[in-house]
C-alpha cells in the first residue's frame, strides 16, 4: 500500500515535446505518485527476482531479502482449520485465485497459500489462529498498493487476509470517520464529503487503500496543513496474532496504538480506523508551472533548485497552506500544488517569490476549485469513486525513495550531481522514468509538528522526499535490468554528493531490494525500531505478520 507520491501536481500542464508513452505516464502519475502510471495488464509478469511461475513463463526462480519459514505446512493442514471455522477462502484451485492473487507491481508476483476473504472480525481471528497454528506467515491486503508485494506476504506461501468487504464509512457526532480497512481513499474521500463535508489528508490515488496508506504514513497536497493520514487515527480495531480483538488507543492498548501507526504490518490485522476529520475548505487554489531548461547544465539546473529550496524555508511567504511538490523525468519539468488560501495572495505573495529568477515558465495555471473538483484533478484521470472489488490497475517498476532532513536541505555539491546524472544517463534513458520531491517541511509544516514519540512513524524531521520510478511501459515485457541500476543511481547520485548527511527513506514507497536491517535503518530511528521491536517481542512473538523487513526480522 502510501504508494502511494504526492510532490507533484498535475501533469498535464507540461507541453514540452517528449515520447509518446512518457505523455501517457504522466497523464496518468498523480502527485504522490502512489499510482504512478498505473493501468491494466495481463497476469504476463516479469521472470526475474521474486518470480513465480503461476505469473506467466518463468525460468528462474525468486530471491528474498529476509529468510522465510523453513516449514511449509500442506494446504490440507490448514485448510481443514479454516473449513472447520467456516472462514470463506480461495486456494489455488479457485476459479479466482489468480486475479485475487495479481499484484500492482508485476515485477514482483508471489502465490499465496491461501487468500482469505472475511465479512466479519471473527473470519480475521480464525484464520490468524489457524495460520499461527500451521506455521503460516500472514499478511492484510486492503488496497494492494504494496510496492513491494508485501500484501501478497513478500513471498509465496503466505496467507493473505483480503479486506475488500470492509468498507464502512460513518460519521459520528465529534465528525470521527470510522471507515472499514478495506476501503480506497477516493471512496473515502468522496463519502465523507458527501455526508457532511468533511476532509482528511490523503494522497492523489484514489485506489490506494486506506490500510497501508494510514498505518505508514500518508501524505498528500494538504498534510502541511492538517498532518499526515496516519495522524488523524484516533482509534483502531485489530485482531492481534493470538486471534484476539482489540480497539487500541492513546490509552487502550497504548503501546499497540503506537505500534500501529508506522507499523501495522508487523502487528495486526487493522479491521476499523477512526480518523478525526476536518471541515472541507470552500475552495481551494490549485496551480502548476512547467519550467524549461531543467535538463541542459547541471550547474544551472542546481541554481534554479536552490531557489526553490529556499523559497519552501521562506517563512515570510510559505506557510502550513502551501501544498507543494515538482515532477521530472529528463524531459519536463513541473513544480505545483495547492493553496488554502485566496488566489488574489496565491498570485500576489507566492507565485511571485517562487517565480523569481526562474526561467519563464512554459505553461502555468492558478486558479480556485472546490475541495471535491481538487481532488478530482490531482487523480488525473482516475475517478474517485473506486470499485470495491476486481480492482485491476498495475504497473512494472522498481522505486526507491529518499528523505531529506530539514537539519541538512540539498547542497549545492548534491545537486549539481543529482542533475548532471540525470542530464547524462536519464535525458535519452532507454527506458521512461520519472522523479517526485515533495515538500514535507519548511514553516509551519503540521507533518513536522508532532514529537517524534507521536507515532511510530519517524520522518518527522523531513525537508523533503524523494520519489525516484523507473518503468517499464509495458506491463507485459521482460524487465530491464538497466532500470534498477539507473533508479538506484538517482539515489547515488545525491547521497554520494553529501556524505555528510543521514538520508532516511519512506516506509510507503518500500524498497525490496533493501536487507532488513537497511530497511530498518532507512524507515525508522533507533530509539523507534527499538521501541517496535520490543512490542513485537510481546504481543507476536512467533511473528505471524511477516513479510521479509518486518520488525523482527
């Protein structure tokens, strides 16, 4: 799931001449890029890491970052249990195992041993007792956005509890939403709204699934604003390893509440979130500017960064209403966001001081939209209400990201390098690519407003994060191994540069090709990590939530 990148705006805006499937993609990336490009495919998949030959015509075989379990128990062993319970499942005979089992990322297909489809809490506690009893790792899939498969357990062989019939949405009378974790965020989005015009801090891809999205993060255009997904949960329901059920909060179960936000994966099945909504803003001024000559000389591409950067720590000008990200890919280059404020400022104080010294832009667009007409646009495409079953986006791509602290903002040395290797390896780059930075940071960011013992969620420090894809363009071709070379080159690029500098990562744009102490490393601080790992001792000591950089692990 918090694929999620929500840096930059609507790409429509750019006109630049560029490849043809590279203006598909980014008619269809929205900011946070948790949807990047993502469309239809056959179950044809790549045969390369973490193949399996159920997804199309593979000679190889898979490769794990983590050691798996080294029993596998028979389908009938825990097949009987779950029988016995009555819990509704799917196994590989089943007529639709295959498109139950497809992921979002074709790159990186896994068959689980069984695919669980509760309706009720109670299907949840069997089947965890039943897996637990088996030896089987289990993992929740709600939206199914995992960049890394880890909703299909990131590996074969596990249970996957599919939430796709939890889609609950009240308000109640404090406006807390409780909303089922199976549902999408657009859906969310859009009942909210209609019931009472309310709002929440989510990302652009109205597919994405609130489960992953909220338990790790959760960014969007206005999460300077109102904070992250994740920092609205005042409650959850989950179903804990030892089949228990439990509602968690700052005083109920404090440490799995903890636990929970930034961790979920590592601990339970979250059935149920109460998030605290806001009131939906009258309007709200959405705006984009594509920016020429972002590709020429590295020096002068850094220059013209710079400027932005300091323009999102001006306090003078920027404040927690600015939403605002960029989007490149060697061709074009775009910066944009959102405003809750009036477009008279929005054009008078800030689009000003952002402009300056910049080229001219190519194509601009400022202008006031209702809160739904917002969201709407920022999906590119993609309507908010969602299906709440037989979703079938996906995509090809290998991704990794990049936290930039507010303590140590880009250097000119990293920038320079950062554009010099995107001048040289990414303008004429044999496959399409794109990068999306994100304003995290900067005065008055409410992302940034928490104490880092809030959550188990640990950038709160960010200037910005970094997004860098590569794809294939056709979910359908062998993947090139030259594209995860290049995406990790990205990253290289700037670490090498400013060596000084600790760059976390973000949990929501997880990377497989991590070890789980790297994993740990990039997504949590250490007093963090130690703090999970000793909740993870108590409350799953067997670790049945697994996937291969699970706490623990």
């Amino acid at each position: 799931m918090l694929v999620t990148l929500v840096a930059l705006a609507c790409l429509n805006p750019l006109t630049l001449a560029v490849p043809v499937d590279q203006l598909n993609r980014r008619s269809t990336v929205t900011p946070d890029a948790t949807c990047g490009g993502a469309k239809g495919g056959s179950t044809a998949a790549y045969c390369g890491t973490g193949c399996q030959p159920g997804f199309g015509t593979c000679t190889g075989t898979g490769t794990s970052t983590s050691t798996p379990p080294t029993s596998t128990p028979t389908a009938g062993t825990l097949g009987d249990c779950l029988t016995k319970k009555n819990v509704p499942i799917r196994l590989t005979s089943s007529s639709d195992y295959s498109a139950l089992a497809k992921p979002y990322n074709l790159r990186l297909p896994y068959n689980p041993a069984v695919i669980v489809l509760p309706t009720s809490t109670q299907h949840i506690s069997d089947a965890v007792v039943c897996a637990a009893k088996s030896n089987v790792k289990v993992q929740p899939r709600g939206g199914g956005h995992s960049y890394a498969s880890f909703s299909l357990g990131g590996q074969s062989g596990s249970m996957v509890i599919d939430l796709q019939s939890f889609q609950t949405v009240t308000l109640d009378a404090n406006n807390v939403a409780t909303v089922g974790g199976g549902l999408r965020l657009g859906n969310l989005a859009t009942a909210i709204y209609n019931q009472r015009q309310r709002a929440l801090p989510h990302g652009t891809c109205p597919g994405v699934g609130v489960g992953g999205h909220a338990t790790h993060g959760g960014f969007g255009y206005s999460s300077r604003a109102w904070g992250l997904t994740l920092d609205t949960i005042v409650g959850l329901d989950v179903v804990l390893a030892n089949g228990s059920f439990v509602h968690a909060t700052s005083k109920a179960y404090p440490d799995i509440y903890y636990a929970l936000r930034g961790a979920a994966d590592s601990f339970g099945i979250v059935t149920t979130f109460y998030l605290q909504t806001v009131p939906a803003p009258a309007s709200v001024v959405q705006w984009s500017f594509s920016i020429p000559n972002m590709f020429q000389t590295a020096s002068t591409s850094a220059t013209y960064f710079s400027h932005i950067q300091s323009f999102a720590q001006n306090a003078s000008v920027v404040d927690r209403n600015l939403g605002m990200g960029m989007y490149m890919d060697g061709q074009g280059f775009s910066i944009s966001g959102t405003y809750f404020g009036t477009l008279d400022n929005f054009n008078n104080k800030i689009k000003p001081e952002l402009l300056r010294t910049l080229p001219t832009p190519t194509s601009s667009t400022a202008k006031s939209i209702s809160w739904i007409q917002s969201l709407t646009e920022l999906a590119n495409g993609q309507p908010l209400q969602q299906p709440t079953s037989g979703y079938d986006l996906h995509d090809d791509f290998f991704a990794k990201s990049l936290v930039v602290p507010s303590s140590a903002p880009f250097t000119t040395a990293a920038l320079t390098s950062y554009f010099g290797y995107m001048i040289k390896n990414g303008v004429n780059s044999a496959n399409p690519w794109f990068s999306i930075i994100n304003l995290y940071g900067g005065p008055d960011s409410q992302i940034n407003a928490k104490p880092s013992d809030f959550s188990a969620y640990s950038d709160r420090t960010a200037l910005w994060v970094l997004q860098h894809y590569g794809y294939t363009g056709n979910t359908g071709a062998p993947f090139p191994p030259g594209i995860i070379s290049f995406v990790e080159g990205l990253n290289n690029a700037i670490t090498s540069a400013q060596p000084q500098t600790v760059f976390p990562g973000y949990v929501n744009y997880v990377d497989p090709s991590l070890t789980p102490q790297q994993a740990h490393q990039a997504y949590y601080d250490a007093p963090t990590y130690s703090r999970l790992l000793g909740i993870k001792q108590t409350v799953d000591p067997g670790k049945v939530f697994w996937n291969p950089q699970a706490i623990g692990n």
